[in-house]
C-alpha cells in the first residue's frame, strides 16, 4: 500500500465525482476519477488505487460489469459499490462477486469514511497474511536446503569413520585418502556453518563494519590465495589484474578505506562462487579500475552463465538459479546475498552481469575509496 492511500472514483455523474474528489482530498486522501466503467478499468491497472469506488447504475458498463473486469485485472483492489435507489439486488450480487461492502447514495460523510477505513484495514491484514505465508515458504526452503546440504556431507563422513573404525584392515594409503575425504566435508559443514551465522547476524543488523586503510592489490591476492586450493582441484585458472580474454589491466596505485576482513569475506565468496560455477579447465579473471571517487572490482569467469530471467533475483537470500535436487554444487543460496549486505554497509554498490547459459558471469562490486 503506497503512503497517501490512492482511491479511484468511477462515476458518470460530473457531479459526484467532483464532490468524491473535493471531499476525499481533504481527508487525504490521492483521488483520481473515471467517468465510465472502461476508463476505470484502464486507470485500476495503470494507476493502482488501493480502493475503487463504482457506481452501480451506469450506462453502457455498469458497475456489476465493471466489478468483473477490474478485479480480472488487479485483483487485490479493494473494491467499495455506491449503490442507488432500486439498485439493491445488484448490491447483493456484487458483494458475491468480490466487492468488500456498498454504500448508499446520497453519500452520508461518516459511513462513507467508515467504509473507507475498513477497506485500508482489510488491504493491510491481506498483506501481512502474504507476508506471513511468503515468511513460512521461505523457513520450508531454508530447512529442506539446509537438511539436504548437511546430510551429504554427514552421510560420507559418517561411512569414513565407520570404515576407519571396523575391523576390516585398511591399508594406510587407503587411510590418507578417507581422511582428507573426511576433511574436505568437515570443511564442508564448517563453511555452511559460517554463511549461516553470517547471514543470521546480518539479518538481525549486528554486522559491524570496522574501517582502515586498505590495499586494494594485496587484498585481492590474498582472496585469490584462499580460493586457490579449491581453483586447482577443479583445474580452473585464476587470473590477476587480467580480464577474460588475457588483456593486462594495469592495477592503480590504489589504497581505500573500507573493513578488510568483510571486503575480503565478498570477493571469497565471488571466487568461490566462479570457480564453483565454472566449466572444466575455466578461466576466471579478476581486475580493479578507480572511478572518479569510488574503486570497482570485477570478477568474471567463461563457466556457467547465469539466464536472463535469473538475474534480477540473483542476490535475493535462498535464491539458487538451479534448485532442482539433481543439482551438484553446494551451497544455501545466501553467499551473493551476504555480499550485498557487506557491500551496502560499506555505502556501495554490486551487479551481476551474464549474457546467458554457458556465456560465463560478471560480477562488479564499487565502494568508495575514502570510506
Ligand atoms: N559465477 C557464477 N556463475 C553462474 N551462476 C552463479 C555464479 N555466482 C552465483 N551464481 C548463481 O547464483 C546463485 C546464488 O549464489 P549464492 O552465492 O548466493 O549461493 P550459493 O553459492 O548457491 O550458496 P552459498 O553461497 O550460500 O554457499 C547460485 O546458486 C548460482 O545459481
Ligand atoms: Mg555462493
């Protein structure tokens, strides 16, 4: 619901439309007009009142038809019927067709505000109640995504441990192979663990930004080293201070002000993101430039791509553009969302760019230098 509640008055008499108009405004109320059912129907879906007001009496479209029509088109309006003498059947009938209540013409002020209230009331409880169910949809989510990204790494480690322990010799090569197994998914565990309180201490606002001055090149390396270990098992390379197709950026001598550890924690989790998401053998580059007062750090990779449809919902908390089970890679969909949190905090900006499936990602993030 907008701030100033919007009400739409449909009425082909001039006369009460004006005095709806005058009235209502001084309440303050936003009122637009429609002299017939048609321009009421097309001002509903433009406009987006979060009220109508329709005349049941008249011509061409009466109110009944119009009713239909507009809640065809948006349907959460909140429709009240300004019935007339004789017009009572009709009244009835549009109560059963969706409208919230009628009042009777000539208009008595207090009811008609009455009216009005309870119709704000109405629209703000249906709102919350999808808040609420969109708040449930989003537990679900989180707790069958979570339950299947701890089991399988709790199922292997599990096996691991009972193989280890049984009687059944095993041969010490064998060993060193099921314990780096078994540290590879406590590690697994650990990382989800991490994003979890993370995102849990973003969320209830408790996530501190400490500033000092900062090099940017150092920086980027010492993220590009933690990834490292994961970019060489997956046999993908990572280039600094190099765009995708090999060209020398020249790194600015560049110092900003900003919280090392968060601003590492995001381009951690870009390059984790791109070498999980990569091809085989993939590339993934990563370069900075100064704009006017603000550093931009780019992140791209030739891997998966990410579709149109996907990008605009990339950081939204669980969002993972391929949830189907058979999905292989792990992960809560809450890293990209976590960055946008960091770099908001730090008074910033981040975009994700991709030209499609299989046409690799971008992503840029901007801070500015001085803090
Ligand atoms: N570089 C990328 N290439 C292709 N898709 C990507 C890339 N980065 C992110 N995505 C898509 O965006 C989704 C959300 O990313 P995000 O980092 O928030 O979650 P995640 O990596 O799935 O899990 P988490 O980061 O919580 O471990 C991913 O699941 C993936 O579908
Ligand atoms: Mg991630």
């Amino acid at each position: 619901m907008t701030a100033t509640p919007k009400i739409l008055v449909i009425d082909d008499e001039k006369g009460l439309r004006d005095m709806l108009h005058f009235t209502l405004s001084k309440e303050g109320y936003d009122v637009i007009t429609a002299a017939s059912g048609m321009e009421g129907i097309q001002m509903a879906s433009s406009e987006m009142p979060d009220i109508a007001i329709i005349d049941i009496k008249m011509p061409k479209m009466d109110g009944i038809e119009v009713l239909d029509k507009i809640k065809e088109v948006t349907p959460d309006l909140e429709v009240i019927m300004a019935t007339g003498y004789g017009t009572m059947e009709s009244a009835i009938e549009s109560l059963r067709k969706g409208a919230l209540d009628y009042i009777h013409k000539p208009f008595n002020l207090h009811e008609l505000l009455a009216v009005i209230l309870k119709a704000l009331e109405n629209k703000k409880l249906k709102s919350q109640l999808v808040s609420v169910m969109q708040l449930d949809k989003l537990k679900d989510e989180l707790l069958s995504t979570l339950s299947h990204e701890l089991n399988t790494p709790l199922t292997v480690i599990a096996g691991s441990v009972k193989l280890l322990m049984g009687q059944v010799l095993v041969e010490e090569e064998k060993k060193a192979e099921m314990l780096e197994i078994l540290n590879t998914n406590v590690d697994r565990i650990k990382t989800l663990v991490e994003t979890i309180l993370d995102f849990s201490k973003m969320e209830s606002g408790f996530y501190k930004i400490i500033k000092s001055a900062v090099s940017v090149p150092d920086m980027i390396s010492h993220a590009i080293k933690h990834v490292q270990p994961l970019a060489d098992k997956a046999k993908i390379r990572i280039m600094q201070d190099h765009n995708l197709s090999g060209q020398h950026i020249p790194p600015p001598q560049c110092v900003i002000m900003c919280d090392l550890i968060q601003i590492e924690r995001v381009l951690v989790n870009l390059l984790t993101n791109a070498v999980t998401f990569a091809s085989e053998n993939g590339k993934i580059a990563v370069w900075f430039e100064t704009i006017k007062d603000q550093v931009q750090i780019v992140i791209e990779d030739n891997g998966r791509g990410i579709e149109k449809e996907a990008l605009p919902r990339i950081f939204d908390k669980f969002y993972r553009a391929d949830n189907s089970l058979a999905r292989k890679e792990y992960g809560l969909g809450l890293g990209l969302s976590i960055c946008r949190g960091i770099i908001k905090l730090h008074g910033g900006s981040i975009r994700a760019e991709s030209e499609g499936l299989h046409r690799g990602s971008r992503f840029c993030f901007m801070i500015p230098i001085n803090g």
